[in-house]
C-alpha cells in the first residue's frame, strides 16, 4: 500500500496522463494573448505601415521630405550669404550665393544655382545623347536632347501665351504655340488655382519649345531627370572680403543644425520655449494664488479667470496682430521709463525689507537677507529683461517676430491652466507639513522650496506631463501667425500640390511619434519618481 501511495504521488494530480490536455493549451494561449498590451501593438502595426507607405510612395516621400526640411546626413550647402568684395582694381562689389566650402584663406560660392527638369518618361517622344542618339545607353553625366509629345497635371494659370500646370514634380509654363491639342477635365473648366482643373496637353515635337538640353543627372523606368543650367562657383580670399552683409543657414544636415529651424525643429524648439515660460508664469500665479496677500490672490485669480476663458487661438491673434505690431512699434520708446520704474521699485522695496527688519538681523538674520537678496536678484532679472525686450523690438525680421509672438502666446495661454495645476498641488499637501517646517525655523520659502514644492511636484507630474504633450500639438494652431512649423509648412505643400490626404497623413504620423515618444519620456520620469517616495 505504501508503494502505490508514493507512485500516484510521484504522478501529476492534475494530469493523470503526464500532459496537459489541448483544451487547457488553448485556455493558456488564450490568457497569455489577452493579458498583451494590443493598444501599443495595434498602434506600432499602424506606425509601420504609415512608415511603409511612406517610403514607397513617390508623394508620401516628397511630402516627408518637405514638411521635415529635407534633413540630410551632411551637406556643402552651409548657408545664403550676401558678401562686401574689394576687387583687384580698388573697387568694390557683392557676392551673394550659396556657400559650399571654407578653410583659412578662402570661401567657396556658389553664384548661380543649377537648374533641373523631371519628365515623367510617359511625356517623352525621343531621347537621345552623342554616344546614343536612340537614348536606350545614355550614361549619366552625359548630354542629352529631349523631345517632349504630351505634358499633363493641374491647370492653375492660363495667359494668352502659356499654360501654367502643376505636376508631382513642380510647376512649369507650357507655351500655346508648341501645344497640338488640349484635353480638360471637366470639360472646359478654367484655371483654378486650388487645382480643380486637369489639363492632358499635347505638344509638337517639332518646336524648339518643346526640346530640352542639358546633363542626364537620374533616369529610372518612371522619370528623367535634366539638368538644364549647371551651377557657377567662385573662390573668394577672406582678406578681399570687406563685410557680410547676410549669412542664413541653407541645407539642415547634421553637420550644419543650425540650418534646422523649420517644419518639427520649430515645433519642437516653440514647444519647449512656450512651456517653459508658461510654467514660470504658472508657479509664480499658483504661489500667488495659495497666498494670504488679498492683493496677490486677486490679481493671479483675475489673470487665471480671464485667460482660461478665452480661447488659445484668439490669445494667438491678439498677441501676433495686436500686441507684437504695438510692442515692435512702441517699446523702444518706453524702455528706458519702464527700466527706470523697475530700478525704483526694487530699491524702496529693498529699502522697506531694512527698515522694518533691520532689528533682526542678528536674532533671525535670514528674516532680513533672504527677501532682500530676492529683491534685488529679481529687480536685476527684470532689468535685464527690459534690455532683451528692447533689443528684440528693433528687429525687423518678420520670421523671428513671428516665432516671439507666438512663443509668448503659447506661454501665457499655457501659463493660466499651469497656474490652476500648481495651486492643486501645492494645496494637495497637508497643512501639518507646512507647520512641521516653520516649527522647524524654516522661513515660507524654505518651506515651500524644501517641503512643499517638491511633494507637490510629484503630485501634479502627470498632468503636467499631458499639459506638455497638449502644448506640442497646439503649436499647430501658430500656422494663423505664418510660423513655419510642421503644419504651415504641411499647408504650404498641400496647396503647391493639391494632395491634402498624403499631406495631412504625414504630419498626422509625425505628431503621433513626438506625442508618444513625450508620452513614453513622462512615464519613465514618473516612475522613477514614485521610486523615491
């Protein structure tokens, strides 16, 4: 009896037969599938695919390229430059170009920029080179003359002269004396600018028009690319050169970033500078608003009230449209007044913490020192910020006016709804921690700066956290004050091409991978938080 007692004991009690049975594999598949996060799988499937046809499509690809500034590994084009030149006979001239090459002595220029034309290979009658007349060995490099038979794409403009059409490579004017026929579609539809015009033009072979010369740059089964106008370079001595009148980044590459400030480089550099003022604004407004100064409380409460009732578009205009154009205008006026008041005031205010502290100074000398270091550090940091506001207001670079304005709209709107979350926070802490440090000798400040703050911080991460992520894909909404970010720059190409869908398809991708590489970001940052509570 004690044998077979210890061989079903040395049996599986669940299953007799030493496996379990398919039933119970399958139960087991089944939970192990449900327990998988489908949200980020049907998300990463959907990324990948949108990636795929990205890549694969001739107008995702150029739509990519554009709305993204065609970031390149490296470049030569490191910048537009408009060059003071003394010439060899004594006198002077200017040279402006692209340049491409720059060492002790010299600069390179590029002074004439290279033309090329993409024919889709349906358009050509014949091509052909020295080598090859037939065309079918033309080497790349070499010459060659094309004759166009038909030219179609979106008719946009018509003259007496030319049709102006718009194709997935660019706009081009088709002369009325070299077209054999015209075939639109809707029949006898006119030029519309927003492309609801098709136009099929069949071109005379015959007529010089409709032959083009130049270097064979790409060919492939679908196009042939020409280039009709190489570039011209000059070398120029540093030492003939009397001064740079312009100098702007051209080709964004890695190794010329600062080229970079377009399409999702803007977005993310508005973003950043935006929620950064927006959150100085917000935690003085939130300290503001948890005081028991009725001046303090009142003030943050109405800016709170007014902003968070006005919608972030129309605070957008107003700065752009009213206040930029006033402040652009007048400031330079008002600076030297507006810093004398700030020098004033810092000093009665200074003045005050002396004479009604002074007697402390010995007992409690941080009763004394800690607000008038403030005082002064803080009127040193608004003087200076008189200075910058100043020195920005006498720009006349409509760009960089533009991108100030809507960095301070974005702020001041963000800078309401921060305030509200800092208020929460700060107030979802206990009062006996604010009691436990003042019974400890802490000032408020210290308090708030050792104890409160950082509780409250990690109280109020998520939201602010989700408040960023929301300010990044608001910064679309400063495509209405001409700020070339992700969106102006996906509207610009939309209406150069009449291909909205692939358009907004491209930006849509890229703000979902900033928003959940951001989202991924605030999840690490607060997990590691609730770690060292």
């Amino acid at each position: 009896m004690s044998g077979n007692f210890r061989e079903s004991r040395g049996r599986n009690s669940l299953y007799p037969s030493g496996t379990p049975p398919r039933s119970s594999i399958i139960d087991n598949l089944i939970a192990w599938a449900a327990r998988l996060p489908w949200w980020a799988l049907i998300i990463l499937a959907g990324l990948v695919i949108a990636w795929y046809s990205m890549f694969s499509s001739e107008i995702y690809r150029r739509a990519l390229r554009f709305v993204s500034q065609d970031p390149q590994i490296s470049t030569n084009r490191i910048a537009n430059v408009l060059y003071e030149v003394r010439q060899p006979n004594g006198s002077t001239a200017e040279v402006s170009g692209t340049l491409t090459g720059e060492d002790a002595n010299t600069v390179t220029v590029i002074t004439t920029d290279e033309v090329r034309v993409i024919i889709p290979r349906t358009d050509l009658a014949s091509l052909g080179c020295t080598d090859d007349p037939s065309g079918s060995k033309c080497a790349i490099n070499t010459t060659v003359t094309v004759v166009r038979k038909t030219a179609s794409g979106k008719l946009i403009f018509e003259s007496l002269g030319a049709y102006t059409i718009r194709t997935l490579y660019g706009s081009e004017d088709i002369l009325k004396i070299g077209t054999a026929s015209v075939v639109k579609s809707p029949q006898d539809c006119s030029a519309d600018p927003n492309g609801n015009c098709d136009i099929q033009l069949t071109l005379k072979p015959d007529r010089k028009e409709n032959t083009i010369s130049g270097g064979l740059l790409a060919s492939d089964t679908d196009t042939v690319t020409i280039q009709t106008i190489p570039p011209e370079t000059v070398t120029l001595n540093k030492s003939s050169i009397i001064a740079t009148k312009n100098y702007v980044p051209a080709q964004c590459a890695l190794n010329n970033l600062a080229a970079c400030n377009e399409g999702p480089y803007l977005t993310l550099w508005v973003t950043l500078a935006s929620f950064t003022l927006a959150i100085i604004l917000g935690l003085a407004l939130g300290l503001m608003r948890v005081s028991s100064n009725i001046v303090l409380y009142n003030v943050s409460t109405v800016y709170v009230e007014v902003i968070r009732g006005i919608p972030l578009l129309v605070i957008l205009l107003f700065v752009g449209f009213a206040i930029e154009p006033w402040f652009h205008t007048n400031f330079a006026g008002i600076a030297p007044t507006a810093s004398l008041v700030v020098l004033v005031l810092t000093v009665v205010i200074a003045l005050y913490y002396l004479i009604t502290r002074w007697s402390r100074r010995i007992t409690d000398p941080a009763e004394l020192m800690q607000p008038l270091i403030f005082t002064i550090v803080f009127g040193l940091l608004a003087l200076l910020f008189v200075a910058i506001l100043n020195e920005r207001s006498t720009t006349n670079d409509l760009a960089q006016r533009a991108i100030q304005a809507a960095i301070v709209g974005l702020g001041v709107g963000y800078g309401a709804f921060l305030a509200e979350l800092f208020r929460a926070g700060i107030q979802s802490i206990g009062k006996g921690q604010t009691e436990a440090a003042r019974s400890l000798g802490m000032t408020y400040v210290q308090a708030m700066r050792f104890v409160i703050l950082p509780q409250a911080f990690r109280v109020i991460l998520p939201p602010l956290g989700n408040d960023f992520i929301a300010m990044l894909k608001d910064t679309s909404l400063i495509t209405i004050l001409a700020v070339p970010e992700l969106t102006q720059r996906a509207r610009l190409f939309a209406s150069s091409t009449y291909r909205p869908f692939e358009t907004y398809v491209t930006i849509a991708v890229l703000y979902l991978c900033m928003t959940l590489f951001l989202s991924f970001m605030v999840r690490v940052v607060e997990r590691r938080m609730n770690l060292a509570r």
